[in-house]
C-alpha cells in the first residue's frame, strides 16, 4: 500500500521516520520549557536523549510487532516488522538490544545532570510501554493502550527531558511547573490521537483475536466522534490553560494557528472511517497535528523566553 507521499507504509526506514517524527516534539517541547526555565540548553546532552529515545520507540514497535504477531492481531499486516524480515526471534532480540543500548544512554543523561527524578520518570515511560503490549499485561487487548500512551509520552516523558535538560550539578532541584506539566498534557493528548486512530482499519482484525481496542468496543462510526471530541478537548484545553497563565500567551496564540490540521483531523475520519483503505492514513494526519502542536509550543516557549520575561512559570512542587 502507498500512502499520498509516494513512499511505501511497509517501508522500515519510513515506518523509523514516522517514530521520529511521533517522538521529537515530545523531547523538543521538555527541551524548550527547560529553557523558559533556566535559558539553558545542553545540545549534547539533547542527541544523546534523542538518540537514547529512537532506540527505545523502536523496541515499543518491534516488540509491538512480535506480540501482535503471536497473537495473530498482524497476520494481515503488511509493514508488520516480523512479516517483512521473516524472523520472529531475530526482531524479538533486536528490540530488546535496542531497548538497553536506549535506556543506558538515558542512564548517562540523568548521571550527567545528577537527577535521578527524571529516570524515575523515564522508568515508568518505559512501563508503561512494557505493559501495554508485553505478556502476561498486554493491556491494549483490555483497551488501555491511550490511557498509558498519554501518561508514558505525556506527564512522563516530557517533565523528565525537561528535568533532564535544564538540569546541572549546580542546579538539582529544578522546579517542576505548571507550565511543563500543562505542555505535557497537550502534548500526552495529541499523542494518543495517533494510536487512536491507527486502529481504525484494523477493527475487524482486532476483534478476531479478542484485543479490545477503544475502536472495537466502540465502532468507527462513534470512534469518529471521539476524534472530534479529542481535537475540541484539546483546544480547549490550550484556551482554559491561556486563562490560567499556566502557559505563554505566545505559546496559545502559536498552537491556536495549527487548528486547521485538527479541523482537517476531525473531517477526513468523519468522511472515510468505513473505508479501510482510506482511513488507514488518518494516523498520519494525526501525526501532522502532533508535530506542527509540538513546533507551535516549543516556539511560543522560546519566544516567551526571549521576549516576554515577565513571564515566570508557576511552580507546582520541587
């Protein structure tokens, strides 16, 4: 199958760039809320957290992959890893390896700043990826895969970068603020959109082998109307913490400008959820808004930095 771009959805180097691009705002939004709050920025430090996170999304797909497979949930899956190279081991091994090449240069980071909240947090990030997927959990077959993805991409991820990179030896106890907690709940909420809708053309898969994904319980038609539901929560979400000073007014203004990409989101699933071979590229729609939501608030962050300095962000706890 050939997605609008002219590059194959079976392609592995297509299928890494989608991680990339589905991982970068993630750490860029943490990354810019460390510089509102210290106006400090460690590119170092930051490719080695990028570099450290690819490995560790690539093990979430890969093992994803595996345990799908056994299941019997990606027998028809076309760009399913293990369908693609043949060998059910081979990618089991490769996606575990990559996991603790990841998770040591996360390790190196947290040394290097001397903060040991952020790999806490990372650890439950990856928990929450272990049980969503791995056996004996694998509750995305209850229908638990958004609820985990918010929290593991969202509060988890994004407040520990954002520890991670404003973070020194001469600085340990960084604040946490509301301005990095409400970024990572924005950011949490797009993230899930992408898994949410990329389950919509495989409900009748889903439903043979007994995974319970929201779309199964719910159908198409009505997960249609929690898509529109999701992108209204999420402007409105961004208007009610303007309100509160919680974030920049930069940061609302900026992320306000990427509602068309939400508006065409909420139309395109509501015009093709029953066709299979349409709606299979709403994921990536989602990942449109996910990326240009993540570029509109880490510039409003920046901005405010640079130019609006009487912003301070509200501390929440130390």
């Amino acid at each position: 199958m050939t997605s609008k771009f002219g590059s194959s959805l079976a392609d592995p180097t297509y299928a890494h760039l989608f991680s990339l691009t589905v991982l970068s705002p993630i750490e860029q939004v943490g990354s810019a809320a460390a510089y509102l709050q210290t106006g400090m920025f460690s590119a170092r430090r930051y490719f080695v957290l990028l570099i450290s996170s690819v490995l560790i999304i690539t093990w979430l797909n890969l093992s994803n992959d595996v345990y799908d497979f056994d299941t019997g949930a990606d027998k028809n899956k076309t760009e399913s890893v293990v369908n693609l190279v043949g060998s059910r081991t081979g990618t089991l091994v490769a996606a575990y390896l990559l996991l603790v090449l990841g998770f040591v240069g996360l390790t190196w980071a947290s040394v290097e700043a001397g903060n040991l909240r952020a790999i806490m947090l990372l650890t439950c990030a990856v928990i929450c990826g272990y049980i969503y997927q791995c056996p004996p959990f694998r509750l995305s077959y209850q229908g638990l895969g958004e609820p985990l993805c918010f929290a593991a991409f969202g509060p988890f991820a994004t407040t520990a970068f954002y520890l991670l990179l404003g973070s020194t030896r001469e600085n340990l106890c960084l604040s946490i603020t509301a301005t990095v907690l409400s970024a990572s709940l924005l950011v949490g909420l797009t993230t899930s959109l992408i898994l949410f809708c990329s389950h919509f053309h495989q409900v009748e898969g889903d439903r043979n082998v007994g995974k319970m994904s929201p779309l199964v319980r719910l159908g198409t038609e009505r997960g249609s109307v929690v898509v529109k539901w999701a992108v209204m929560t999420l402007y409105s979400l961004l208007f009610a913490i303007g309100l509160s000073r919680a974030l920049p007014l930069s940061c609302i203004f900026l992320c306000a400008m990427t509602s068309p990409i939400g508006k065409l989101v909420v139309s395109y699933v509501e015009e093709n959820h029953k066709d299979k071979g349409k709606i299979f590229m709403a994921k990536y729609y989602c990942v449109r808004l996910h990326a240009l939501f993540g570029a509109a608030l880490v510039a409003g962050l920046i901005t405010a930095r640079i130019l609006v300095t009487k912003h301070i962000p509200k501390l929440v706890f130390q």
